[in-house]
C-alpha cells in the first residue's frame, strides 16, 4: 500500500523539502495531496472501499480508519512536520480515541457499521503500535496516559501470549522473523514502538522481546532477515542469507535507546 511506502521513506529519514530524483515530483507533493485531505475529526484520510457484506457501500471514497491514520501521521512527523497544527489536530484525535485498554477498532462516523474483526472491547494490537510511533514523536505527549495504555496493552499482549490469541495477531514462530518493512505486527515492530517508550526499557516483559530479537545475531553481531516482503526483494532487508546492514542498524538504534 502506498501509505507503507511512504512510511519507509520516513523511516529512510526523507524529509518534507528533500526532491525525488528521476521524479518531476518531490516529497512537499506527496505532503501537500495528504495534508489536502484531512477529515472533520483530524485524522488524515485514505481512499477506502469497504465492501458491503462487511458494513460499507462498496465505493471508493475518502475517510480514515485507526489502522491507517496512525501511519500517515507517523510518516508526516518523521518528514519534519512536527509544528504544523494539522499534524497536533490529528494527534490529539488519535490520542482520545485510546481506551483503558490501548486503541481498539475505530473508523470515521461516514462508515457506519463498519468493524475490523475480532471483539468489539478487544484492542487491536497494530493500531497500538502504529499509534506508539506517532504519538512519541510529539514530546508533550511522548508519555501521556494514552501513550502509557498503548504500550501496556502490547506489553500485556505479549504477556499473556499462551492464553487468549486476539484475533489476527498470535505471537508465535512467525511473529518472532525479524521482518521490514514495518508493516504488520511482528517483534521487530513492537520492539520498535516500545523502545520508544524510555519508562518500558526495564521491564521485564519488554527486555525479554528484546532478547528474542539479539538472540538472532551472527557471530559479528549482525542480523539478517528470517521473513521478507516478495515487493522488496532486491533490498538488503529482504535478504535471507546475507546479513542486513539496515536490519543490523535498526537492533543496535534499538540497544542505544536502552542503554541511554
């Protein structure tokens, strides 16, 4: 999805003025079609199309859902826009739609019924983690109650990990394959978000993630990924038998964090 992409891009450390060579458009025209399409609650709106046995109308059109908005937040804060109004409206959004238990299932009001999967008092965990990472890019809000309940959740999640699956997110082999792009819930996201966090760095549950992840290392020190994306293949990441220098780079900003 192009929403991954850009986030990438962030996560690459574009920012909001840089061009894009080979491209008669530059990063401001990516900021400026997302900035034009921002909903009446805040959030940053992407064109959805829901099908109708799932509660929608079966039609593209322009609205944001919990899983989605975070991201484009989160792309736009780590491009440099952190003083912008529009981006603080959409953190404030995003930080009331938190409950006791992190960030359920949510969506705009223009889409009706609609409901992810699993149960309606069920977090959702990916909203929680995309939520984590915009949310610390703002200092004010860096260790607010809503950003406190979004790392507790994932934190409990991993927890209780033998006990009830939440629907769509178990933690198992396949969550433990340190994997990039940061799209789905995997431990090198979670771990990620949470470093993020300085007040989870000595908790047990979060250094006992962060040990499954260090525990991938070769003989140097270096990682290489276990589980890939097909539409990255040819990036060092995507690479299953040579060591990754960007993935190597990711665990030790992980460590540094830590150790600070």
């Amino acid at each position: 999805h192009p929403i991954y992409k850009l986030s990438t891009l962030a996560e690459f450390g574009l920012r909001a003025d840089d061009t894009l060579t080979g491209s008669a458009a530059g990063m401001s025209d990516i900021v400026n079609a997302i900035m034009s399409h921002q909903s009446n609650e805040g959030a940053f709106q992407t064109v959805v199309n829901i099908p109708e046995r799932f509660g929608g109308t079966g039609q593209d059109a322009w609205s944001w859902m919990a899983c989605d908005a975070p991201t484009l937040l989160y792309s736009l804060l780590a491009l440099g826009l952190e003083n912008d109004p529009r981006l603080h409206s959409a953190a404030d959004h995003l930080a009331h739609l938190v409950h006791e238990n992190g960030w359920r299932c949510a969506a705009a009001p223009e889409l009706g019924r609609f409901k992810g999967p699993g149960r309606n008092e069920d977090p959702c965990p990916i909203a929680n983690v995309y939520a984590l990472r915009a949310l610390v890019q703002i200092p004010e809000l860096a260790e607010s109650p809503p950003v406190r309940a979004g790392a507790e959740m994932l934190l409990g999640h991993w927890e209780r990990q033998g006990e009830r699956k939440l629907y769509l997110f178990g933690i198992g082999t396949d969550f433990r394959k340190l994997k990039f792009p940061f799209v789905w819930y995997n431990i090198l996201h979670v771990v990620e978000a949470l470093s993020t966090c300085p007040f989870v760095h000595a908790d047990r549950r979060f250094l006992e993630m962060v040990r499954v992840i260090t525990d991938q290392a070769d003989d140097k020190g270096r990682y290489m990924a276990s589980s890939m994306y097909r539409a990255w293949k040819g990036w060092s990441f995507a690479d299953k038998k040579n060591p990754s220098p960007w993935l190597t780079f990711l665990v030790l900003r992980i460590q540094k964090r830590i150790q600070q």
